[in-house]
C-alpha cells in the first residue's frame, strides 16, 4: 500500500487497517490515496481505464466523511473476457460495504 507523505498520511492508514488486508490483497492489485475531491463526501466512485498495453482495470474511489475531501483509491485489473469494469466495480463496492461497516451508508455512483 502506498500513502501520501503529508500530514494526514495516518488518518489514511487507518481508514485501510479498517477494511482489513485479506480483503485488500484478495481483490485489489494498488491502493493508493489518488486524489481530492472537496464537496464529495460518503461515496464509492466506480472509475475504469485502460493501460498502454490494452489491458483493463478498475478503481474504487472512496470519498471520506471529512472536511477535506480525502479519498482512498482501490485498483483493481479486469480478465480479458470479464464484465465492463462499471459492472465489476459495483459488485467490489458492494462487498466492500459488506465487509467494512465504516462504509455500509457510502453511496456507490457508477
């Protein structure tokens, strides 16, 4: 896992100690503290791309119940024959919000 080395790194790190790193390591290949995004609070971003290569992968951006619009960021890689990375990413948000009880009142935007 990669964190910022600002002064909020530890409040980050302790958002991801919560969801639990078998969880992490099972389903995500990067996680990362991507970006801010003020006004956004309590959501599950469902974000796709695509790599240089032509392969796919999908991200689970997190928007924290915080004032300054902090996001953890879950990447994850897509099969070659797999499901659009949208459909993908709200079967990972869901159960991420099972697993997490942090998260059960995010709201998922796909």
């Amino acid at each position: 896992m990669n964190f910022p080395t600002h002064g909020h790194a530890s409040a980050v790190a302790a958002q991801f100690e919560k969801i639990g790193r078998d969880f992490l390591d099972r389903y995500f290949i990067h996680v990362t503290n991507p970006e801010y995004k003020r006004g956004q609070h309590r959501t599950i971003r469902i974000k796709d791309g695509e790599n240089p290569d032509g392969s796919k992968f999908g991200e689970l951006l997190i928007a924290l119940d915080d004032d300054t619009g902090r996001t953890l960021g879950l990447c994850f890689h897509l099969r070659k024959n797999s499901p659009p990375a949208q459909q993908v990413g709200f079967l990972l948000a869901m159960l991420l919000r099972a697993q997490c009880r942090e998260f059960r009142d995010f709201e998922i935007l796909a």
